[in-house]
C-alpha cells in the first residue's frame, strides 16, 4: 500500500466548492480594522428582526452552542455561529460587536446561566442588517433560469451565498446546478407552488426576477401590440408578486428584491432624464398602459413590505438582445421620426452586481439600475447597427411607424426618458463593469 504524505490529504486546491457538501457552513472574510480575517460561519433561523452571534473561545467550541437552538422557544432569533476552530487559514477577529436597532428594545436574555462567562462568550441584541453583508445569505432567486437570472446566480454563488434558483422547466434544472445553485421547479402564477418552494429554501433573501418575454413564454417581440405580448409578464408582476409575498410571510419575512423596469418610460414632462423622485408615466390609453400599471403594482407592494424595486433599464447582453439584433442587421429595425427620445440600457453583469449588493445591504426602496448615459434613439440605434456589423438604420416618419409599428414604439423614440443611475452608485457602492452602452455594445457585438 503506498501511502499518502499526510499535508496532502488537506490539500484543498482543487475542490470545486459547488461540489462540496458544507452542511450550512461557509468560510467567509469578515473586513476588520485589523485587516481581513477568514472564519467559520454558519446561520440558523430567519427572524427578522433578531440575531443573537455565538462565538465559541478556546474551551466553548461552536459544538458547544448547537445546543442554542433550543435555548430560545419564544423569540426564535436567527443563530450566528462564528468558530475559532484551528483550521488551515481560518482567523477569528479580536472582537464581534453587536448594536442595537434605534426604537426596539432587546428581548430578556433567554439562555442558560453563564453563557457569558468562561472560555467563550455569547453577544446577543438587535442587529442591524446592513452587517449580514459580513456572512453568507441564503438567497431564493424566483425565475434563476431566464437572462438575467444565468447572470444573477454565478454572481451570488461567487460571494459566498447559499442560493436557491427556479425554473419552469425540468430541462433547466442541470443548468442551474452548473451555476451552483440547488435547482427547483416551480410556477410563479401557483400561489401553492411557490409557497411550497419558499418553505422548503427557508431563505434570508428572495430576489424576484419572473417574466415571461423570451420567444419561448412570449413568441415573437411585438412591440405594436404591446399589451398581449407582455401578458403573461403583467401576471407575474402582479398575481406572481402576490405569491411570493405571502410566501415571504409565511416564512419569516425575509428580505425581498424585485425587477423593476426603466429605460424609456420616465414621465413625459420635464427634463429627458430622471430620478427615482419621478413617476413612471402609465402611457394611459396605449397598449403599455396595462404593462406599466403592474410594474407600477410590483413597487407598491414590495417597498411596503420592506423590499426593494429594481428598475432595471433596457437589458442588453448575452442572450438579451438577440432578436433585436437580428432586426437591426435586416434593417428593419427604422428610427422613426427625430429620434429624440431617450433610453437607459444596461448590461446583464451590471444588472446582476447590482442585485448582489441589494440583497447583501437589505436596500429598501426604489433604485435606477441603469448605465452612465441615457441617449436618444439618434444616437444607440445607429450605434448598435454599426457595432453589429449592419447598415446605418432607416428614418420614416411618425405616421408611418405608427401604423406599422403602433403608438408604443413612436413613444419610444420621441419622446422617452431615459434615468439617472446616480442613487444606486452612491447607496449601494455599485460600480460599473460597462458605464456606456457604447463600451458593451462594441465589446458584446464585435
């Protein structure tokens, strides 16, 4: 028998860290004024409104406190379980601090006597959320399987993050799993469905990213009647949100983020770019006004519930703007009239690392998710047919692409506006992979 040097049975380099079975646990940084420091974390529980950190010492091991989770019946908090175990490059920091949130009191301590003293010590109180983003969360991505979604869940695995993605589709479950997340199959306009896959996750985190505009759910891109092709969508921003909150509910609220759209459907009064101060504009009496009346439903209900609305601008990278593409190299794809209105577009890998940062910072309200530079029509369709490798795209009139086109496309092109990007930077820290649609254009289309 040849036998193995024992350093190598600890070699971890390899390991694909999809493969590996963790039981919950995760090896996380946690940033520190003294520097970086990698521990084990693991997290039981998704109250949300308490925490209690058990950090084991030398003597009181994280062993010691899997018993905690019988310690609190009544208040039932999530458990934070930090170990100092002595493991190849696992550091613990000096100290773990908790604080309480302004305007609650703490519970009455519910643990065993002399919990705080001896070898190890227990921090228990409030804990604000915007801390959760120094361990893994345990993310439901309802609707992993679609564009942004393929996008979304790498990202998220890639942070350390427990995540839970569905799809409609039995034939998507094996990609998904490539991805790194356990996959489910579940329907979104099923209120028993989704209620079943929530319980099941237990997650900290749902991010809702339904729709059903891919040719696939859809058929083909219709822009002129804007209503039947974006049907099935409305039923998810609306019937599906419904579902998914109550489902939340159910399962201990846990933080929600949502798809919200902006691109060129800013309220046609005033300046061409706008804020989250600005209304979305219903466009009442065009086949967009069902259409933007449930974005308008998906944003009241989920920053009620405490979530956040992500107002992604027009989507564009791979897989996204396919169709479009095609249309724009066959030249039928015109500008029509002036081509003054503007749109905000943004590249998928933008649109997830947004919702990354959303979900680990528990943002609330509503945020622009859109690139640097809001333009007319004038200026990114020719753009995009140059960087596709098509002729320079044909003008008609207003008349005329109404009547082939219809009144949402005119609207579009005339008189859109575009949004400003400026909260979401500052807020979330978010930083641009493509500020311009220029850059992605070009480098997606070369």
């Amino acid at each position: 028998m040849t036998s193995t040097p024992l350093p190598s049975c600890f070699d971890t380099s390899g390991w694909d860290p999809r493969t590996v079975v963790s039981g919950g646990s995760r090896l996380v940084p946690i940033e520190t004024a003294s520097g970086t420091f990698r521990v084990w974390t693991e997290r039981v529980g998704t109250n949300p409104d308490l925490e209690v950190l058990l950090h084991g010492g030398s003597g009181a091991t994280a062993e010691l406190y899997e018993c905690c989770d019988t310690w609190f019946p009544a208040a039932r908090p999530v458990l934070v379980r930090v170990s100092r175990l002595p493991v190849r490059d696992a550091k613990e920091p000096s100290s773990v601090t908790s604080e309480p949130t302004p305007g609650r009191a703490p519970p009455p301590h519910a643990g065993p006597p002399g919990c705080h003293s001896g070898a190890g010590w227990l921090v228990s109180g409030h804990v604000h959320r915007h801390d959760r983003e120094v361990i893994d969360v345990n993310v439901f991505v309802a609707g992993g399987s679609g564009v942004l979604g393929r996008r979304l869940v790498p990202q998220l695995v890639a942070r350390g993050h427990q995540v839970t993605a569905t799809t409609t589709s039995k034939d998507r479950l094996a990609l998904l799993e490539r991805l790194g997340a356990r996959a489910i199959v579940m329907d979104g306009l099923d209120a028993a469905s989704v209620g079943e896959a929530v319980a099941a996750a237990r997650p900290d985190a749902i991010v809702h990213q339904m729709t059903a505009i891919a040719p696939a759910h859809a058929g083909k891109p219709d822009i002129k009647h804007f209503d039947k092709w974006f049907s099935l969508t409305v039923r998810l921003r609306t019937e599906g949100t419904d579902h998914l909150l109550a489902a939340a509910q159910a399962a201990g609220r846990p933080h929600v983020v949502a798809q919200s759209y902006a691109s060129w459907n800013g309220i046609r009064q005033g300046g061409w770019v706008k804020t989250e101060e600005d209304p979305l504009d219903t466009h009442a009496g065009t086949p967009a006004q069902e259409p933007m009346e449930a974005v308008r439903y998906l944003e009241k209900v989920v920053i009620a519930a405490g979530g956040a609305a992500l107002r992604y601008g027009a989507l564009y990278g791979p897989g996204a703007t396919d169709d479009q593409v095609e249309l724009v190299r066959k030249r039928q794809y015109p500008l029509i009239g002036d081509g003054g209105g503007y749109s905000s577009w943004i590249h998928l890998d933008d649109a997830a690392s947004a919702t990354v940062l959303a979900v680990e910072r528990r943002a609330a309200g509503v945020f622009n998710i859109v690139d640097d530079e809001p333009a007319p029509a004038s200026e990114w369709l020719p753009y995009l047919a140059e960087s596709a490798g098509g002729k320079r795209p044909m003008r008609v009139p207003k008349w005329l692409g109404r009547a082939a086109a219809g009144d949402v496309a005119v609207m579009m092109m005339v008189e859109g506006r575009g949004f400003s990007n400026a909260k979401a930077k500052r807020e979330l820290g978010w930083t641009l992979r493509y500020p311009s649609w220029r850059q992605g254009f070009r480098e997606g289309l070369s």
